[in-house]
C-alpha cells in the first residue's frame, strides 16, 4: 500500500480555494476516514488524492513500494467511487425525473441494463471470480433491469462493486453509506475489510465519524466552514415556527393517505403485493425497510410521479385517483425530498432559485417572489448558518448542501402533507439534529401530517408516533 503524505497544503477548484492549510499522513498498511460536517471539504480532499485538484501551497508527497511517485503517478493505483456519479453512459440529468416511474411497463427508456452498463465498462460478467464479486456486491439479482429503475442504494452498491473487480491499490469512498439500510452497511465493511485484506487494498473513506468501520487507523478531521451564531439560529427559528403557526395551511382532509390492495411489479419482479394502507391527517409516521424494498416506488404512488397509481385503489386527500383531479392538486398540499431528486436537478440555477421554486411546485419561477417569501427563504439559511449557498449553483456545492437546499425547498410552503424520502442522505450528525429540530418544531406547531421514510429509525425525528416497516411488498406496523 502507498504512503501519503500533506503538510499544510492548499487546493483550488475552478479557481476558487476550497481546501486550506491540510496536513495529515497515512503509512503503509493503514486505512484512512475523512470526517466533518457537510461542506467542509470531503469529497474535495478526496478529489485533491486523485490529482484534479491544483496544488496552491504547502506539500503533498506519495510514496509506493519505498520509491516516490507523482500525483498522476498515485491517482493511475486509485479507483474513486462518489454517490452522484454521472458519466457518459448514465446520466440522470438527461431523464425527467418522472421517467424512474413512468418507464416501467412500457420500457421506453434509454436507459442501458445494468449488465450492458457493466460491459461498456469493460467488466466481463463472463469471469468467475467478476460473479463472485457481482454476487458479494448483491449485483447478480440486478442484470436485467434497467440502471434508471433501481434504487439508489442498489446504484451505490453497482459503483462500489465496480471499482472493487479492478482490484485498486488505493480505494477512495465518498459517502458509502449514504442510502444504504444498516444490515447492508454491516455487511458492506465485512466485505470492505475482507478484500482490503485479500488483495491488499487501502481504503479512505470519507463519511460520519459515526458510520466508519472500526478498522479505520487514521482520522482526518476537516474544519466547518465559519457558521452563524446560536443566537441567530434561535432568531431564525422563533421567526419561522411564528410564520408557520400564523400561515398554517388551512385545508382539512379526514384522510392523506390511503391504499387499498395495491401491487407493483418491475417485469417479474414483485415490489408491492396487495398492500393496504392508511395514513390519516395529523399523522407523524415513520417507514423503514431494506435497500430495494420499494419505499420509494410506494412514495411515487403517493407524489403523483408514477401513472400506474390510476388504475389502483389509491385516495389522496380523501379523492380517489383518477376521477379528474391534476397532479398539481396533489403537488399543491405536498411538501417533497425523494433520496434521488438531487440527480435531476438543472446545473443552471442557484440555490436560492432553487428553493423558491418550491413555492410553484415546478422547477421554474414564474413570478417575482414577494418581500415576505423572499425572507422566509432567508431565514431557512440563518437557521442552518448556510447563507454562503444562496448565490451558488446547485452543480457547484456538496452532496450535503444539495439534500439541504432540496429539504429547505420542501418545508418552503408549509404544506399539508411533508413526504421524505431519506432526506439526510449527505448530512452530518449535526446537521441531521438541527433538522430534527426543526421539523418537530414545526410541524408539531402546526398539526401538518409527516411520512418520513429511511432505512435507519435512528434518524427519525422524535415527532414519528407510529412506525412501519415495507418488506417483501407487505407493511408492517412496528
């Protein structure tokens, strides 16, 4: 394994500094973690490994077998591996989101097979010991269906299974958890270990301090970006839990939610069977379930994002689907985070934009805010010490900030029903208590109702009075 070594080095990207004064070093045989909160440069350090990034001052030394090597020279041992990863071949910004959905019993998509997707990488599904790793990777069960179609925890496995068969010196994680339900995490790092050990891999992971695999040598700390005050948290908090109570969405509905036998099937394989379910107005539910369970296919029956829920027994807000009402009767009362919607997001607009298109539930704004909704949005940035994104383009900032500016972009207008669909995917520990606190504030004030989906209750705000679990097509109360 190489060594690496910084001492107090300094990057730029696209001409702008987003690494400073950096010094750490990880020796032959030891595995790496890179923590700190979102925005503080992970995913750039790991970029600064792989050589894209400019060296501005400061040093950065690798060495290999004894002997010392180039940047270009390390990052030709290295395999990076980043969740929103976009390449040639699979490009979600190319599909409207709706397509996920709407593609499946037609086909219609472009989107390649996960088999064919692995042979354009020049993976042989031929070799034995590639299906031995496609199997550990649980990718065998995934050849035949369509890279768009599944879940995002699946795509993160492909990628991760992917960069393991070529058997890199140097494996660079960013965020491998993200999406991924706890029993697969576990399993993730036996495997993670397990190859590292085989074939003589090292790892450097950037992710929570809390999700790292105890056989982690080295922590790399990286600094928060400056942030506001605890005083103009509280400031900005009290101000929006006002604005939320004053302006409560005033429609009353017996029933949010409400399904009755439904089934869904990808081809021949079986995501919902004959389920029922109620989700009734003021409600505060939770949903776990393991990764490719299908909570997010049930959440596109719900939103509106998939056609099949017209020919099924499904109410919203006490009417049945299908009997004339549009999909922006149903967007209007809906405040929405799916754990992709980040991947199809324009490049072209701001974050602040951004935001404000949640007033229009479209990805446009077709009229000039007003002084009181151009506010709210602000205050949302104090809360979270997060004015720095208003200005930046969505394209520009982390994973993080990107989930951060979608959930902003769902509470913006106080909805009657708040769907999210792992909403923390990127977040730190802190920021995911701050949200926490947030939405049990809010919502609690204002008696909105809130499913709230994640592979892992530990998450979950406190304000989930009833939880539910998705397995094998059926729920469960727990």
């Amino acid at each position: 394994m190489p060594d690496i070594h910084y001492s107090n080095a300094s990057f730029s990207y696209k001409g702008k500094p987003v690494l400073n004064d950096i010094s750490f070093s990880v020796k032959d045989g030891q595995h790496c973690g890179i923590v700190g909160e979102i925005g503080s440069g992970k995913t750039m350090l790991l970029k600064s490994l792989t050589g894209v990034l400019p060296l501005q001052s400061g040093s950065r030394k690798f060495m290999d077998s004894g002997l010392e090597i180039s940047a270009y020279g390390f990052s030709c041992l290295t395999q990076f591996v980043e969740f929103a990863e976009q390449n040639k071949y699979f490009k979600p910004s190319r599909h409207f989101y709706q397509q996920r959905y709407q593609s499946l019993e037609d086909d219609e998509s472009r989107s390649l097979l996960v088999e064919e997707y692995l042979r354009m990488h020049d993976v042989d599904t031929a070799d034995a010991e590639t299906r031995e790793f496609l199997s550990k990777g649980k990718i065998t069960e995934l050849l035949h269906r369509k890279l768009i179609h599944i879940s995002s925890g699946q795509r993160k496995r492909l990628q991760l299974t992917m960069a393991i068969i070529r058997k890199p010196k140097v494996l660079l994680l960013d965020c491998p958890y993200t999406g991924v339900d706890v029993q697969t995490r576990r399993e993730l790092n036996l495997w993670l270990k397990e190859t590292a050990d085989q074939f003589g891999i090292q790892l450097i992971i950037a992710a929570n301090e809390s999700d790292l695999p105890d056989f982690i040598d080295v922590k790399v700390a990286l600094p928060p970006k400056s942030k506001g005050s605890g005083e103009q948290e509280k400031r900005a908090l009290d101000q929006l839990v006002d604005e939320w109570c004053a302006y409560a969405n005033g429609q009353e509905f017996e029933s949010m939610v409400k399904m009755r036998d439904v089934s869904l099937a990808y081809g021949e394989v079986q995501i919902l069977k004959n389920l029922s379910w109620e989700v009734k107005s003021g409600e505060k539910v939770g949903l776990k379930g393991q990764n490719g369970s299908g909570k997010s296919s049930l959440l596109s029956l719900v939103y509106g994002d998939n056609p099949l829920a017209y020919n099924k027994e499904i109410y919203l807000f006490d009417r049945k689907r299908g009997t004339g009402e549009s999909i922006w009767d149903i967007k209007r009362n809906t405040g929405f985070v799916s754990s992709e919607f980040h991947l199809y997001m324009s490049d072209n607009i701001t974050c602040g934009k951004l935001i404000a298109t949640g007033y229009f539930d479209q990805l446009f704004i077709p009229r000039k805010l007003t002084e009181a909704e151009s506010k709210t949005i602000d205050l949302y940035f104090d809360y979270y010490g997060a004015a720095y994104l208003k200005d930046r383009f969505f394209h520009q900032i982390s994973l993080g900030e990107q989930r951060l500016t979608l959930l902003i972009r769902a509470l913006i207008k106080n909805p009657t029903l708040l769907l999210l669909d792992e909403p923390y995917h990127g977040f730190d520990d802190e920021t995911i208590t701050k949200s926490n606190r947030l939405i049990e504030t809010m919502i609690g004030c204002s008696g909105n109702t809130l499913i709230f989906i994640s592979h892992d209750s530990r998450v979950m705000p406190d304000i989930v009075h009833t939880h539910y679990e998705l397995k094998q097509g059926e729920i469960h109360q727990a």
